[in-house]
C-alpha cells in the first residue's frame, strides 16, 4: 500500500461522508416541514366528517334499495313482455 496516498484517500472519504451528513440533514428537515403540514385533525373536524360518511351511507342506502325496486319493475314488465 502505497503511504503518501492513503491520507489523500481518508481525507476524500471524510470529505464525502461529511458531505452525506449534510444531504441527511437537509433530508431531515424537509420530512419534518412535511410531517408539520400533515397534523393530525381536531376531533371536531374528525366527528363532522364522520358524520357527513354515516349520512352519505344512508344515502347510498336507501339509492340502492330504489335501484333494486325499479330493476324488480323492469324485469316485470319483461316478463310481461314475453309472456303476451
């Protein structure tokens, strides 16, 4: 191993570690400004959105129950249809 070079070759390696040190840090700063933008909800705004989901599902509910009574329809006047 050839001496005169090898402290040019950890001088490069600290250099580039510091250097990773430095991306790392500015990694986490960026995570922690996007984890600051994502808090969480307050329960208030949790609870109204809750409820606006359970009427939406009655909703949706009670359109599906239509959907079923109006294809029963239809496959009556089918089958009326086929029969006459």
């Amino acid at each position: 191993m050839d001496h005169a070079t090898h402290p040019t070759d950890t001088a490069a390696l600290l250099a580039e570690v510091d250097a990773l040190l430095e991306q790392a840090a500015a990694t986490d700063g960026r995570v922690d400004a996007l984890l600051d933008g994502w808090a969480p909800r307050s329960t208030a705004d949790t609870g109204a959105a809750l409820r606006r989901l359970q009427r939406t599902a009655r909703h949706c509910a009670r359109l599906t129950v239509l959907v079923e009574r109006q294809q029963a329809a239809l496959a009556a006047q089918l089958d009326a249809i086929e029969a006459g």
